[in-house]
C-alpha cells in the first residue's frame, strides 16, 4: 500500500495525524490559560464544554488522530528496527545538520505518552468524565475545575513534572510542526527558514501558555510560604 510502503505516505500519515495533535494542544492551551487568569471564567469555559455532545465529539477527533499517530510511530519505528537487523546495535554518529530533536522523535514521543497519561487522568477522568458520566472520583467537584487546578498545582513535585514534560512536548513539536508543514509542500528555499520560525513560533507558544500555569501556582506558593 502507497501510504505505508513509500516514506512519502509514511511522513505524510504522520503529518496529518500530528496535526490533530497541535490543534488539540492549541485548542487546550488556550483553554487552560484562563484559569490564572480568571478562575470563574475557567469554570464556566468547563461548565460550557464539559458534558456538551459537541465538545465531547471534537475532542475524540482531535483525539483518535492523536491515537492513530502514536500507534503509527510505534508501527514505523518497529519496521525500521526490523528493516536494520543486527546494524542497529553498531555505533552511530550523530549526523551533521541533523536536529537533536529529529533523531529523538520517538524518545520524546515516548515521555509525552507517559506524561500525557497522567495528564488525561488528572484532568480528563477526573473533571469531563466525572461530569459526563456523574461519577466523581474522592471529593472532588467538576463544576469547581480552577479550585482543583490549585490544588493540583500545590504540590511542587507535580510542578515540576509538568515543567519537564512540557520542555519535552517543545522539542518534539519544533521538529513535529516544521515537519508536517515541509511534507505539506512548504520545502523550498524560500519557504523552508519561514516554515522553521513558523513551527517554532506555533510549538513555543502552546508550550508557554501550558508552563504557565505550574509556573504560576509554583511561584504562588513559594512566596506564601
């Protein structure tokens, strides 16, 4: 089949289902911007979206294609460890011109996976579906989401994993962003320095509205301290 045996449908599978992946990232970060900046709004943006048909069928989109990208990644890494036989435990260096973050796609995908997780339990089973289903899990109250950010974020070990996994969610989305945008077409000399500044612009963006909330709520508590 020409999208799994090409390295052309192979990037570009990966480039359409990343991009499910930015604009659920994007359309979250801003979302989740609201809370340090007014809790009551960032309640009534949950209340809104929380057990609405409609917000719940946008995000398993936004969601499948997310699915579909780890799970392709997991497939081509798989055959490329397959198709290299023994030549993979030889000794390689590192390629001039090469981005550390290209050749590391799969270990950061790997650490967002596993951060992404605690992410969607902390946050999506504990507030949408306690709300979509009515069962709440401890004491918890999904009509209260900013008092639960706070209370979440008082703890600074989870500050600083969040902080973490969002420093690793900037390198694979520099190179993820600018990658679908040159399988997309934009790879020429004229377009591909712009196509680099775009995705680090759209990647920097989304990871700092994200920072910015541990960020906050660390340094809240610090100075009550």
């Amino acid at each position: 089949m020409w999208l799994i045996d090409s390295s052309i449908g192979r990037k570009l599978i990966m480039s359409i289902t990343g991009t499910f992946l930015v604009l659920f990232l994007l359309f979250h970060s801003c979302m989740n911007i609201v809370v340090i900046i007014s809790p009551t709004a960032y309640n009534a943006i949950c209340a809104f979206l929380g057990a609405n048909w409609y917000a719940v069928a946008g995000t398993s989109v936004l969601a499948s294609g997310f699915v579909i990208h780890i799970l392709y990644a997991l497939f081509l890494t798989y055959q490329n460890k397959r198709a290299r036989g023994a030549e993979r435990y030889a000794v390689s260096k590192t390629q001039k011109g090469v981005d550390w973050s290209s050749q590391n796609m799969f270990v950061l995908g790997t650490v967002i996976f596993g951060f992404l997780a605690l992410h969607m339990y902390n946050f999506w089973f504990k507030m949408q579906f306690a709300e979509l289903t009515g069962i709440h899990t401890g004491a918890y109250d999904p009509s209260k989401g900013a008092e639960y950010v706070k209370d979440l974020f008082s703890n600074w070990i989870y500050c600083a994993v969040y902080i973490v996994w969002l420093s690793a969610l900037w390198f694979h989305l520099t190179h993820g962003v600018w990658s679908a945008l040159q399988t997309a077409g934009l790879n020429n000399k004229t377009w591909l320095p712009r196509v680099k500044v775009i995705s680090n612009i759209i990647s920097t963006i989304v990871v700092l509205m994200f920072m910015a909330i541990p960020v906050y709520y660390l340094i809240s508590n610090c100075s009550c301290c």
